[in-house]
C-alpha cells in the first residue's frame, strides 16, 4: 500500500487543481479519495518493468517529438475532417479497417491506440487476439491500405521511438 501514496499524492493535488481550492483540507481530502479509488483497482497498476520514462536522455526527446507529431496530426486531421463536414455533399464512405502494427508492449500498443482515438475522424474499435492488429473505424475508408500506411508511417514510428 505504502507504493500506491505518491499516486494517491498525485490525485490530491488534481483534487486541488479540480476543486479549485489549494488547503490542507483539499489535499487531505483528495489523498483520501485517492487512496480509495487506487485499492480496488491496484491490480491495474502493473507497469511494464522494462519501460524507464526518464532512463536514457534520448527518450525525453522521443517523447517530446512523438507529442509533436500527434499536435500536427491532430491539426491536419481537423483540417480534413472540416473540408469533409463542409462540403456541399458529403461523398464519404466510413468503415472499419484491420491496421497491422509493430508494438509489441502494453503500453505500446495503449500509445498507438489512443493515438488514433485523439485524431479526428478516425477512433479505435478493437484489437486482436493475437495484439498484431487494431481495428479502426474511419470517416473514410475508401483507401484502407492508404489508411494503415499512414498509421503506420507517421504515427507508429514516433510511438515506438518513445514508448517501447
């Protein structure tokens, strides 16, 4: 339990932050609050053991230049996206797509899957068994290898750059 206290630390100082008041009392109480939703669920919090945040220097900058990416991704996505919904008529053909990836780590494959959720038009559906395939629901998928090249050459080598 003593492990889970710096999270729980954490999740009273977003108590504060939500809250809107920074005391003693938020604080306490957020820690509280904390601690409570952090118990039932501590078989969740397994990190993966070789997975080093701040280990090498060079995955600072992974990290730094995978957010990058994603802002620009988002942009060009909205930008898409726009043009689609203001378009006298709409000629889109949405789907859902199998997407080859190459992580192989939990929080990898989580990266990449949220990735594609946070980019407009685009949202995760489902994984495979076998955690080599994600299925993506698109706005337009009429070019599906189009699709997954683009998943997979300007997302999925930033995430794995910074995540695996």
């Amino acid at each position: 339990m003593k492990k889970f206290i710096p999270l729980a630390a954490l999740f009273g100082i977003v108590w504060c932050f939500v809250h809107g008041t920074f005391s003693i009392n938020s604080l306490v109480f957020g820690l509280l609050v904390g601690l409570v939703c952090i118990r039932p669920f501590k078989f969740l919090y397994k990190p993966e053991s070789n997975f080093k945040l701040f280990s090498p220097p060079t995955r600072i900058i992974s990290i730094i230049r995978y957010f990058m990416v994603l802002i620009k991704e988002i942009i060009k996505a909205n930008i898409v996206v726009a043009k689609i919904v203001l378009k006298p008529k709409i000629d889109i053909k949405p789907g859902i797509i199998a997407v080859p990836i190459r992580c192989k780590t939990d929080m990898g494959i989580t990266a990449i899957a949220n990735t594609i959720t946070l980019t407009p038009g685009t949202i995760t559906v489902d994984i495979s068994d076998d955690k080599s395939l994600l299925y993506v629901h698109c706005i337009d998928a009429s070019d599906p290898k189009a699709v997954a090249a683009s998943v997979r050459n300007d997302l999925e080598k930033y995430v794995l750059e910074a995540f695996e």
